[in-house]
C-alpha cells in the first residue's frame, strides 16, 4: 500500500538507541547512542510505512530528560500535527520515564492524530532485541484508520496502552508495560492495530492545557511515604518553596500522622495519591479538614504532572479538584 502523508520519526534516545558491550548484555549497555537513522535500518519491512520524515530531538537517557524538553517536545509534535501532509507520530523514548513524558503529551497536544511512544528493553544487537519490532507495530498503529482520537498511546511488546494508565512494572522484562487498573487499550496483529476499548478521561483535544505560551512548569515535588518515615522529610521538601506537594500515601493514599501535621491546610495544594500502583485515591472526611486533594487513579509521577499543569491555569483547589476528575 502506498501512502500519501508522512509518519514523522522524533528520536530522543534510551535503550532502542542503546548498544551494549555485547550481544548478551542487557542492563549494563549505554543509552542514547544510535541516530533515528540507524535505528531504523534494523527494521524489517518498514518501507511500506512510509514515506518518513526524522527529527533527532535528544539522545539520551530518559530518566535525564528534563521539564522544559517536555514543553520543547510538546511544541514540536503539535507544530508537526498540525501539518497537512503528516498522517501521524512515532517517538523513540527511554522506558524509565516514557508514561510520563507521554502522559505529558496527552494533556498537552491537541489533536486527533495518532501519536505512539514506543522504546524497547534491550537495546541494539542484543540477543532477541525488541526494539525493531515495537517500531515497526508503532508505525502500524499510526496507519490504522481506527487509531485516530484515541489520546497519546505506548505501544510495546505487541500491547497499546493508552498514556494515562499505562505504567512500567518489571525492571528488566518485554512485559513490563501494563495498565494494572483498567488493562491494555489493544493489540497489534498481522500489521494493524486492534481496540477494545478507549480512555473516557479528557486528553489532546479536549485538554484545556497548552504548551505554546508556557515556558516552564511550576515546582512540584512527590514525598514518598513509609513506615518511620521522619516529620522532618516534609519539612525539608516544603522548604524548597513548591507550588504544590503530592503525598504518595500507603494503601489509600493514607498519610503517616507526623505528615499529615506538617501538610494539613497549608498556603500550596496538596495531593493524595497511593503508592501501590493501582487502584482509586478517593476522598474521605478527614480530607476536608486537611484541605488535601486527591489523585483519583492517577500514580504519584502523573499526579504530579497533572498538579503542575493544573498549576499553570489556577490555584482554586475547586478547580484543581475539578481537574483531576477529568483528567
């Protein structure tokens, strides 16, 4: 089949650019070495996709990219899909913080689009390498009609996940892409993408954020709760000065009472968000007392994004409460 419009390829590094010492080396390789370019000459097939257009934006590894290359790469996709010749996206990103760059995307990109974030978990030339073939099915994604509105999608290991729910959850394994709550979006098969089912939470064109005016995010920092955890932790990060605090509580979001004494009712928004991995953080009585907001099924990570974002239109805790059950 012959295509008339471009998928756009935005390289910013991790293990799909990787290369290890060896064949057999799978975690102690170096990030962020191979162009888009030579990545894409170790996928089979991949002429039938095109054509292509590239866009080298970073090398490196993602647990080093920064905020404002969030707000610098939001700014490039959405001048690119606001092109009439461009079907779609593809980016090449890190694992270790690939949902949230793409949750970040997904609030701040509007359009209908396909946009795919993909990577892989062993890099170049490595012993069954996944990266040319989570490529590959990243470009189908991008060609199948039905991938039109679906919001930002990760797409690895034969899964589609859509970027508010989807999170890492093994270390080293193919696998380690899921969404714990909800479940994969879809599959790729024979070529193209299938869906069983969509995201019903505001993203690309319904999101009322943009990147095009902002030129950095408000501060906002996650404390990290646990049994023994000391007061001073808190104290120590609200020195800092945040625009606002996400509390990842034990089970429920539940908050160690020497915490909560030192971010109850205080001048900046404070979230509730669970360290578990899945589930809700709903609101209970005691939350009204605190003046604390809570992260409904959001992670701490995209609690934290949505909160800065949320941040850079208002600081009504009504509004941001508001927020963060759309979102």
């Amino acid at each position: 089949m012959t295509y008339d419009k471009k998928i756009i390829l935005i390289g910013t590094g991790g293990t799909i650019a990787g290369q290890g010492a060896s064949e057999t080396d799978l975690t102690g390789y170096t990030s962020g070495v191979l162009s888009l370019e030579a990545i894409l000459a170790a996928v089979p097939g991949v002429d039938e996709y095109g054509p292509f257009e590239y866009h080298q934006f970073s090398n490196i590894e993602s647990s080093d990219i920064s905020e404002q290359q969030w707000i610098d790469l939001a700014n490039l996709v959405q001048d690119s899909v606001e092109r009439d010749d461009v079907e779609g996206i593809v980016i090449t990103h890190g694992t270790d913080s690939m949902e949230e760059t793409a949750f970040f995307l997904n609030l701040t990109v509007h359009t209908d689009r396909p946009v795919v974030v993909t990577g892989s978990m062993r890099p170049s030339g490595a012993v069954s390498a996944d990266g040319p073939i989570n490529l590959l099915q990243a470009m189908q994604i991008v060609r199948t009609p039905s991938s039109t509105g679906k919001g930002v999608l990760v797409a690895l290991n034969g899964m589609i996940d859509g970027a508010r729910e989807v999170t890492k959850t093994n270390t080293t394994d193919v696998s380690t892409f899921n969404s714990p709550l909800v479940g994969h979006l879809g599959i790729v098969q024979d070529g193209v993408a299938h869906f069983y089912k969509s995201s019903t939470r505001r993203h690309t064109n319904q999101s009322e954020f943009d990147c095009r005016q902002l030129n950095v995010l408000p501060k906002v920092h996650i404390i990290y709760c646990y049994a023994g955890i000391q007061e001073e932790t808190a104290v120590v990060v609200l020195g800092t000065k945040p625009a606002g605090v996400i509390l990842s509580g034990l089970g429920h979001g539940t908050i160690p009472q020497n915490i909560r004494n030192v971010t109850e009712r205080i001048n900046i928004p404070v979230v509730r968000a669970s360290r578990t991995g899945s589930g809700i953080v709903s609101a209970v009585p005691t939350d009204k007392r605190a003046d604390y907001l809570v992260s409904d099924s959001l992670n701490p990570q995209k609690a934290r994004i949505l909160l800065a974002l949320g941040l850079t239109k208002t600081a009504d805790r009504n509004e941001l409460r508001r927020m963060f059950g759309e979102y």
